[in-house]
C-alpha cells in the first residue's frame, strides 16, 4: 500500500491534458515519411488518412483550411512526406499528425504520380494533337501568367519588344510553393472569361528553371484541366528545354524557355518588311514582263494586219471602180433598150411632134405667102407694109394647142406608156414580136420586155394544147 501511495493520481481530462502538453514540448513541429493509406474526404472539408510504413502506422488530418494550400493532393498509394504537428485526441485516447503540408518523398515517387496523372488525362483524350490550336500570325494582345518579379517577364518583354512590339497583359502569380497551382489555374481561367476587347489572343504560361519539386505546381491537375479548356491559344514555357511538365502536354504549343515562347508569339518585323518587299519586288518584275509580253504580242498583231491609210485607199478605189461600172452598167443598160425600141421600128413621141412642128412651120410659111400673094393681085401691095402677123400668130398658137393634144394622146398610146401600165413585149429569140398565142411553141425560149428590163422564159404547153409561160 505503501508504494501506491507515491503514485500520483489524475483525473481523465487531467491526464490527457498532460500527455498532450508532454507530446506538444518534445514533438511540437516533425517531418514524417510513409505512404498514405485510408485517406477519405468527409463532407466537412477536412482529409483524414494514416501514414505507414513497415514497421507502424501513424493516423493523420488535414483540417480544411489547409487542403487548399497543399501542394499535392493526398491520395492513397503514394509516398510522401508530411509535416505537421503531434496532437492527441482524448475521446479515443490516441494521437495524430495534424498535416500543415505534403510533398512527395523523393523524385521518384514523384515522377510516379506525374506518370499517372498523365496516363489518366492521355485517356480522356486531353493531349490530343487534334485539339491543338493554331496562333494568329501577329497577335493584338498577349496573355502572360507568371510572377511580376524575376528575369522571366523580362525576357519576354525584351524579346516582344525587339521582334514585334505588342501589347502584354501581365497576371501576376507565384509560380511555385503552397497555393500556387490554385492561383495559377485562377489566373487561366479568369484570362478565358475577359470581355473580347480585353482578352488577349494568345496566352503565356512562363517560369524559370528548377527542380522537380519547384515546378509540381505545372503538373497539378486542376491547372492542366484549366489550361486545355481555356478559349485562348497557350504556350507553354517552364523551365529550361529539359524540363518537361503535363502543362507542356496540355498547351497547344511548347516552348524550350520563356524567350523562346516569345519568339513564337511574335514574327520578326524586320524579317516581315524584307519579306514584302521581296514580294513586292516579285509582283512588280511579274507584273512587267506580262505587260512587256503583251506589249510584244500587240507589235506583232500591229504588224500582222494592214497600214490603215493603204485599207483606206484600196477601198476608196474599189468604191470608184463600182460606181464606174455601176454607170457603165446603166448607160448600157439605156444603150440596149433604146436598141430595142429602134428594132421595133416604132418612132419616138418627141419626133412625131417634131415632124408636127416642122409641118405647121412650113404651112404658116405658106399661108403668110399666099396670103401676101393674094393681096398683091387685089392691088393691095402699098398695105402689105401694114400686113400684120396677129391672125398668124393666133392661128399658130391654136395648131400648137392642137398638136400638144395630139401628142398626149399619142404619148399616152405610145410603146413606153403601154408597157409602163402593165403591159409587156413578148419576143422570139430572133427579137420578132409574138402577138398570138399559137405563135409559141411548146418549150420555146422567149423574151418578156417590160417597162423597166427584160426577162427571159420558157413556154409550156398546156392540157387544151395552148401556150403558157413560166420563168426561167
């Protein structure tokens, strides 16, 4: 009894109290290494998990505030190492590591999770070559996401500056640590939701070189989602040309280092300006030779055809050789008729008047002598100076009226007025007039003369063996 009697008693709440002070004095900040096993979220936030190893287990949590901060997302299979506090937890009367951050143990656990994490997105199909997108030629703006300091947005300024300088639109994030994957993936999608005069048409996604575990925020999933589905064109540039990270995968182009991803935003303006001068020297010298051959192929059309004045003149003279023969045509034409009309032996109107006038100037001459005759023999010759050539002139004034008479009835049964009613002159061969019908033979040429030319026909027999014409 008497060795009990030195054993200090405590009450539970007493005794859990001073286990955890003991655990808070001697473990208060640890680093544990392990693989995580029974890892479950519950529906309030906080990650609850043990950490094992091969020879114990230790329990573990993440209370919700701090799994947004992690660097890794914990998930069982995978080696880590974790660093927390040792708290106890006095309704079960065990302890736990209260988890404060996480990183993989070792490169190679940490390749591991990278490996799968791109296996699962291979599959989903967000690498695919046929997803990625191609860059405007000279872009109006460009998206920059990295940190505000350092040599990295320098580089790319400098770079866009001296190729094509563009307007940059700079979000400034931390590029490594807690929480920078979370603000990175922030940054990608609140550029993809900018109003279209605001948003850039190309976006950068840049940070310098470091270790594996420098750059583990380029390989968390949430960014790499962000970064496939963004509506603008991503180029990625972590690291140097060695480091390769799943935002190279998901970018839809890759570049070695951050003045290598501004090269690609931008052309070369001064490469541009020789580029089309070039081609404007090609389009001019193309454009002078085919003026200068189709200026050849004119000269020698020009050459192929005749001088105009020549064409003019040869015209001109082929006009006056028409109308030349077009007169001689006429004249003969006139000649032959008036040959016609002469073997017909019918005489002119115009000489039937003028054998008329003759006649009536040869009787006034006789009356005027016989009448001077007639006063002589009555004694009369001193009043033949008074003889006046009144009556004679009435008298011949009236034989003229009678004579114009006569020849308009004469011209109006004249052979040319005959023919010019309608009539015709029909002919034999030989030009001997045919005034019957019995006088045509069946199958006879003939000639029908009419008042403006002649034309030529043949005679067919008919069923009452008469005659008829027809034309040849």
């Amino acid at each position: 009894m008497d060795s009990l009697s030195n054993v200090p008693e405590y009450s539970v709440g007493d005794l859990a109290g001073a286990i955890k002070g003991v655990l808070r004095e001697n473990f208060g900040r640890v680093r544990v290494r392990g693989e995580i096993t029974e890892c479950k979220r519950y529906p309030s936030g906080h990650i609850y998990l043990s950490i094992k190893d091969s020879e114990a287990k230790l329990e573990a949590v993440v209370w919700k505030m701090t799994v947004r901060n992690l660097a890794i997302t914990p998930e069982n299979g995978i080696e880590i190492v974790a660093t927390g506090r040792i708290d106890t937890y006095a309704d079960r009367s065990k302890y736990q590591l209260v988890i404060e951050a996480l990183e993989y143990a070792g490169e190679g656990a940490l390749l591991a999770a990278i490996e799968k994490l791109r296996v699962k997105l291979l599959a989903e199909g967000l690498f695919a070559p046929e997803r990625k997108r191609g860059f405007p030629t000279i872009p109006a703006r460009i998206g920059v996401i990295t940190s505000e300091k350092g040599a990295v947005i320098q580089d790319i300024r400098t770079t866009i500056a001296r190729r094509f300088p563009r307007p940059i639109l700079l979000w400034p994030v931390p590029v490594q640590g807690q929480g920078a994957a979370e603000k990175i993936t922030q940054a990608i999608q609140a550029m993809g939701a900018l109003p279209p005069g605001l948003r850039p048409d190309l976006l950068i996604i840049a940070r310098g070189g470091g270790s594996l575990e420098d750059l583990a925020a380029f390989n968390d999933e949430a960014l790499v989602r962000a970064a496939a589905a963004c509506p603008i064109p991503v180029i990625s540039a972590i690291g140097h040309e060695t480091d390769t990270t799943l935002l190279d995968f998901a970018a839809d182009r890759r570049a070695p280092t951050p003045t290598a991803a501004a090269e690609m935003a931008v052309p070369p303006r001064m490469e541009l300006l020789a580029d089309l001068l070039q081609r404007a020297g090609r389009l001019h010298h193309g454009m002078q030779a085919g003026l200068q051959t189709r200026r050849l192929g004119l000269e020698r059309a020009a050459r192929a055809l005749p001088a105009m004045p020549d064409q003019l003149a040869q015209l001109r003279q082929r006009l006056d050789d028409r109308a030349e023969r077009l007169r001689q045509a006429m004249l003969g034409q006139l000649a032959g008729r008036g040959a016609a009309l002469g073997r017909l032996g019918l005489p002119h109107p115009r000489e039937g008047v003028a054998a008329r006038h003759a006649q009536l100037k040869m009787l006034g001459n006789r009356l005027q002598a016989g009448w001077a005759a007639a006063q002589m023999k009555r004694g009369a010759a001193p009043a033949l100076g008074r003889f006046s050539a009144a009556p004679i002139a009435a008298l011949l004034r009236q034989r003229a009226t009678e004579l114009a008479g006569q020849a308009a009835r004469l011209e109006s049964v004249s052979y040319v007025a005959v023919l010019a009613r309608g009539f015709a002159l029909v002919q034999a061969p030989g030009g001997k007039a045919i005034t019957r019908a019995a006088q045509a033979r069946a199958g006879a040429a003939i000639t029908l003369t009419f008042a403006d030319g002649k034309v030529a026909a043949r005679v067919q027999k008919r069923e009452d063996d008469g005659a008829q014409g027809s034309l040849l």
